[in-house]
C-alpha cells in the first residue's frame, strides 16, 4: 500500500511539474485582463526555493486564501504558485479591463520560468487550468 502511494504521488508531482508553459491561445488568469502583462511595469516577489519549501509555501498560502481545491487537487504536491494583484478600471470604450500591479508566490529554479508566464497574465493549459 505503502509503495503504491509513493508511486501514485510521484506520477502525480511528475504531472503537474510538467504542465505546459502557459501561453496565450490558452486565455488569461483573469477576465479583466486582455493582454500581456509588462513585468517591467510591476512589483514582482516570487520566492525561489527547493521543492519542499516551495510546496510547503504554496500549500500555506492557498489554504490561507481559502483555495481548498488546487490543494486537494494536486495533492499538495504544488512545485511553484503565484497571485496577481489587478488594477481594474474602465477603458475608453466603457469596458472593464485589469492591469496586473504586483505578482508574488513560490516556485523553484525550474518552475520560475512558468510562474513569471502568469504573472504577464497568462494561464496554464486548460487540462491543468480548470481548478
């Protein structure tokens, strides 16, 4: 029993490490946002740790926002997490759209790259993004 939660645990850490670079046919973290994000022009704090802080950080503060089901989704097993902060205001043509103003959270060497994708307000493929 014991071997085969160790097994389902690491093909479950190995599935959701590999989620595709978010990317912009996938949409947008918000639908107040409608285009990329200049990461010159925002507060960026993404802490960059090993994988057992970074789980540890992302679980902490997901369940401290109350956001259960990524948690029990991914088993806890969350290799780097990020949350934006959006300015949003009306445009020109009376519509609502947001500006990312600060994008904080957790990841490690190898999911820093994903995360700043979100903070430019990109999401994750639709098979990872649903939760």
């Amino acid at each position: 029993m014991l071997k085969n939660t160790i097994l389902f645990s690491c093909i479950l850490m190995t599935v959701v490490g590999c989620s595709p670079m978010p990317k912009p046919q996938y949409g947008f973290t918000s639908e107040y946002v409608h285009k990329e994000q200049d990461l010159s022009k925002m507060e960026v704090d993404i802490e960059v740790g090993n994988v057992f802080s970074t789980m540890y950080n992302c679980n902490k503060m997901s369940l401290s926002k109350g956001e259960i089901v990524p948690v029990l989704f991914s088993l806890g097993l969350m290799p780097g997490c990020v949350w934006t902060d959006i300015w949003v205001e009306k445009n020109e043509k009376d519509e609502w759209e947001g500006e990312i103003k600060r994008c904080y959270g957790y990841a490690t060497q190898s999911t820093y790259a994903h995360e700043l994708e979100h903070c430019k307000g990109y999401a994750d493929h639709p098979l990872f993004g649903w939760f």
